[in-house]
C-alpha cells in the first residue's frame, strides 16, 4: 500500500463549479498537511497549509483535515480556467521531509 | 520561482554517459533538495542537503550522486545515465525545515535518456 494515494485525473469541471481534491494517507506520523499547486512546466508552489483537523479557508480554497479517517481534501469555490494546474497534497514526515502525493491534474473550462 | 535557477533546462544525451545538473539559488537558504518528477510517482526526493558539504539520500537515491561546495549551488550528477532516469527533475530550497517545512521549487530540468 502506497504511503499517500491522490487520483491523477484529469478533473474537467465548468468555470464556476465547486472543485473537491482528495488524498488519503497511512502513515499516523505526518504532521502537517499540504497542498501544492503545479501549472503545466513549472515547478510546484505551496497552496495551502494545516496542521490540525477540521478546516482552514483562504479565498476561494479551503483545506480540509480528517486524522481519524487520515483524509484531506482541498475545495475550490468558483473554480476560475486559471485554476487548471495539478494539484499535489504534501505531507511532512518526522525527518522534516516532505511526501507527496501524485497529484490530480484539474481542468476548468470557460 | 523565489531565485531559484536550474541548468540546464533540457537535455538529451546517452546512454552510459555522465550528466551534472545544476541548481542555483540567490535565497542563501540552508536546506536544498532534488526530486524527480514521473507519471504515476509524483515527485520523489533523490537527494538533499542541510548544509555545505551535507548530504543525505532520499528515497530513490540509486545512481545518483551529489555535491554541495557552495550555499548558492548543489549539484546532481548521474555517473552513468539510463533510460530509467528520464525524468523531470526539480530543485527545491527551504530556509528551515521546521513546521511545515516549505519548499520553493525551481522550474525543471527535462532530461532524456535514449
């Protein structure tokens, strides 16, 4: 079993929809939990951060946290074509490294 | 990308030859680290440091090696490239990998292996 499974997508949503990212993880030691924007031939850019369960917004993202169920999901309100990217969640180890997921390739059409 | 250089950009070389990829940073951050980017793996870290001359392996460190003289620059160089080692690989930096730890990536360098 993978350490961290996230469905690769591709995700194709109308502008304006409500977009659901979803990762599932097995390791109880990771401590934060991130996610990461990547636009097409670029290099990653951290989105989003939380630490505990329950959810943390920033604009039109929200993060969303489930120890017990070691589930984090990422919504996007009036998903916007510039949202289209990859999507990647992060998980940071006990050793200050960083696991991540696949990531969800998301495309938001006008 | 938070002045971070990566060199070069693309390349396409050989099988069995060496290749040295660069990464530059003007942050002057102690930690620096190379994944590669694969379909269906994500990114997974090969090598890191947490200082000049300090080195540790990631999880697919095979084949690979590093060198960090400098702050600024930390070099990954493959002594003998394969087809198994065509990848995107990325640098990452991070000022103190505390908390959450975050990483600011470089753009990428494309390398084929044929």
């Amino acid at each position: 079993q993978k350490e961290v499974e996230q469905d690769p997508g591709p995700l194709s949503v109308p502008e304006g929809a409500i977009v659901s990212l979803n990762c599932t993880y097995s390791n109880s030691a990771f401590q934060y939990f991130m996610w990461y924007r990547q636009y097409s031939r670029k290099g990653p850019e951290l989105l989003m951060y939380t630490y505990s369960s329950g959810n943390k917004e920033d604009g039109r993202f929200t993060a969303q946290v489930d120890k017990s169920s070691k589930y984090i999901s990422l919504f996007i309100r009036d998903s916007q074509p510039s949202d289209s990217a990859t999507y990647l969640c992060a998980f940071v180890t006990g050793f200050q490294k960083l696991v991540f997921g696949t990531g969800t390739r998301l495309l938001v059409s006008p | 990308d938070a002045g971070i250089t990566q060199s070069p950009r693309h390349k396409v070389t050989e099988t069995g030859t060496p290749v040295t990829l660069r990464c530059h940073q003007t942050e002057n951050h102690r930690y620096m680290y190379w994944y590669r980017q694969d379909p269906g793996h994500g990114l997974r870290l090969i090598h890191y440091s947490y200082g000049v001359k300090d080195t540790d392996k990631g999880e697919v460190s095979d084949g690979y090696s590093v060198s960090r003289s400098k702050t600024e620059d930390f070099l990954l160089t493959l002594e003998s490239a394969t087809s198994s080692q065509t990848s995107v690989y990325f640098c990452a930096i991070s000022e103190v990998p505390g908390s959450y730890n975050e990483q600011f990536f470089g753009p990428g360098t494309r390398l084929t292996v044929l």
